[in-house]
C-alpha cells in the first residue's frame, strides 16, 4: 500500500465516509510473498507473479475474525489509532526486547499472525487459545488444534512432536521438503527468510524512531492475498502448470519419481495429497493422452472400480459433515464481531458491508457444499476424468485437510490398485 492510498483511506475516513473508504480497492497485491519483501526492502517487484486485489474491508472482516477484541482495543475515530490497527503498534507494548528469548517470541508471534491470516484468506476458522502461553498449541484451526513453527530447520518441529506427538504442525515453506511424508506437518506459504527480514528490518527501525512498528498491513495484504488466491485457484491453476490433460503429466510424474509432484501440488491436500497427487496425476495424463483407453477392461476390476467409488462418497461425506459445523462456528464468531461493531460508535457504520460481506462468505460456503453434493449423488462419474475436479471442489470446500485425510488416504490406496505409478 502506498502513500497516497492511505491518505485517500484517512480523508475518506475523517470525512465520514466511512463505507467509501473500507471499499477502497488496495495496491494490486503481488502473489506470492517473496514479491512483497522486495517491494518493501528492495523496490524490485519486475518478477512479480499474477496478483489478488485486496479491500480495506477484506482485511478488517478478516482480522475481526480472528481478533474480535481488537475492535474495543483500537479507537477507530482518531487517525494514529486507525493507523495502529494497520501495524505492530498494538501489540508492541507486551514485548521487552532488551530481555533474553524476546527477539525470538516476536519473531514467533509475527509468524503466527502470517499464518492465522493465510488461513482465514482460505475461508478456515482460525482463533487464538484464550492464554497466550497455552501449551502445545498456537491455532485453532476449523476446530483443530495446530502448533505454528517457521524455522530454518525442522529439528524444533521434532521436539514438538516428542513433547506432543497428536498435534499437528503448520510450517513455513522451506521446511516442507524436508517433511513432506510426515502425516501431521502442513505447509503454509510462510516463508521463514521474509518473516526474519521483516522483524529484523522493524527492530531496527525502532532503534532509530524508538517504536515498534511492523507494517501488519503489507502482512495482511501478503498472507490474505496467498488464502484468496488458493480458493480462487483450487487445484486447476497447479493442475494445468502439469499439463493434466495430456500424456505430459505421465512424463512428468515419470521424470519426477512421483514425489517431486506431490511436494508441489500435494500440499494443499495435506500430507496425504503428497502421496496420492502423483497417483492421480499419472493415471489422468495417461488417460487423456489415449494411453490406457483401449486397455480400460483390462486395468480395472468391477470390485476395484466399486472401491473408488465407495472412498469417493467417503470422503465427500466426511468433507459435507463438516461444513455445517463450520457454517455454525463461524456465524458464531461474527456475532461477537457484530454486537461490538453495533456498540462502536465509529465502526458502527460499516456494520452494512461487514454484513454483505459476511453473507458472501457464508453462501461461498453453503455452495460448495451444493457442489460436493452433486458429485455424491452423480452415477455417471467417470474417475479418469472427474475425480481432480472432485479434488479440486474439495480443496475449495474451505475444509482444512487434516480433518479427511484418513478418507483422502483410503481413496488414494484404492486407486492405487487401478494404476501403478
């Protein structure tokens, strides 16, 4: 966000006008976060990848989300406290960096902000424990508990799991090469080396100005923009990068070993999705290539045909239970953020597009799972073809994957049978 743009916020802002300026469209956000640390640090964005605008008023349902009691923490008519919201400035004061470990805990703490906003970016249902030194856990994510870990390597994600071994592990996106076959670590886009520039570059600068001020906004924009881009996305925009449609993807899972695919497009399955993507990936190009066509009969079983569809209604099961509970919980946490926001004598007057935008959300919800739906009661599925796109509705179900991957995995051992890789 630049300057100007956030001079036209305040001047919408002070003026009144306070719906006007919550729309306001931010600077078209570069995908991906290495493009937002050079934006900031190096002023080089000439690489930059496809982009995902952003609002005002996305970011702030979204915070509100996660942080309801921000908004009776900030005095949103006053033009430093709208600017609080939008950095560190808010949470500073609880960090003493002349004591020992501190630099640490912040570092910590910024990149459980990064994910929690990925996250909820991707449609999850993110809070925080209620005590901030809760053990053995960082998030909560669609009901389950996650622990937050970006290092620059994996051997403080083993000592969790020594301590706790039945919680899963969210990890910045250099660790997870290195435990991409462990069934309880998932990938984030977090990346460790941005996290650190970030917090070092604001100690710094709070040397020189004597404040802490992290800019949340340009996190905000850059961890929200990588959750809104994955439900855009789905699985279709890493899909076609393989070429799925033709017999490139039997090269390419072929060249790769299998795993090579899985750690690229399997993660936003989860640890299962590493396993079974190449799976999937091989038998659709051989199909769409013409290379098994004639051999259909003779590859597949009745029985192993009925199996994969069995673990398919399985897993879109699993998947549909799940949605009215989140539909529940969330509609259970804006009505905290609403009766606040109706007692805010500011932010009292964007309670319409908060509304609007809640419903958005709400319905983006209750489609796909209309969508899910369908695929449970269609006979005619032809696996070969359909099952990615089932894949791919799933992956925007908005259903963290660790609560199917026993399903997902189940599915992925039959269709093993149909195909080897």
């Amino acid at each position: 966000m630049h300057k100007g743009q956030w001079n036209h916020f305040i001047s919408l802002w002070e003026a009144e006008s306070y719906e006007d300026a919550v729309k306001m469209t931010l600077e078209t956000q570069a995908r991906g976060t290495r493009a937002v640390i050079d934006q900031l640090f190096r002023k080089d964005t000439s690489t930059s990848a496809a982009t995902v605008s952003l609002s005002f008023l996305d970011i702030m349902y979204d915070y509100f989300m996660i942080h309801p009691e921000v908004i009776n923490a900030v005095d949103f008519a006053r033009e430093e406290e709208v600017g609080s919201f939008f950095t560190f400035q808010l949470f500073s004061e609880g960090f003493d960096l002349s004591l020992a470990g501190e630099l640490t805990r912040l570092k910590g703490y910024t990149a459980e902000q990064l994910v929690a906003l990925e996250l909820q970016g991707k449609g999850h249902d993110v809070s925080f424990p209620s005590s901030s030194n809760q053990a053995g856990y960082d998030l909560i994510v669609d009901g389950q508990p996650f622990q937050v870990k970006c290092l620059s390597d994996p051997s403080g994600v083993y000592e969790h799991f020594r301590k706790y071994p039945d919680i899963p592990v969210l990890v910045n996106s250099e660790l997870m090469p290195d435990l991409s076959e462990h069934p309880l670590v998932y990938s984030t886009e977090v990346s460790n080396e941005i996290v650190e520039e970030m917090t070092y570059h604001s100690i710094e600068s709070a040397a020189e100005v004597g404040e802490l001020d992290i800019p949340i906004i340009t996190l905000a924009l850059s961890s929200l923009s990588n959750g809104y881009k994955m439900l855009s996305d789905g699985l279709s925009m890493r899909l076609a990068g393989w070429n799925v449609v033709n017999e490139t993807v039997s090269r390419s899972v072929a060249a790769m070993g299998g795993k090579g695919v899985g750690v690229l497009i399997g993660p936003v399955l989860g640890p299962a999705g590493v396993v079974v993507m190449p799976m999937f990936l091989g038998l659709a190009g051989a199909y769409h290539g013409g290379k098994i066509v004639r051999h259909v009969k003779r590859l597949y079983t009745k029985k192993e045909r009925e199996q994969v569809y069995n673990d398919i209604n399985i897993l879109l099961t699993k998947v549909l239970t799940v949605i009215p509970e989140k539909v529940d919980q969330r509609e259970e946490t804006y009505g905290k953020v609403k009766k606040q926001l109706i007692q805010h004598d500011v932010l009292k007057n964007v309670l319409h597009v908060m509304n609007l935008k809640h419903r958005e959300k709400q319905q983006y919800l209750l489609n796909k799972r209309n969508e899910l739906e369908e695929w449970l009661s269609n006979v005619d599925i032809v696996i070969e073809t359909d099952l990615p796109h089932i894949l791919d509705t799933v992956v925007r179900s908005q259903v963290h994957p660790y609560l199917y991957q026993q399903e997902l995995k189940k599915l992925g051992e039959s269709y093993g049978k149909l195909i080897r890789i």
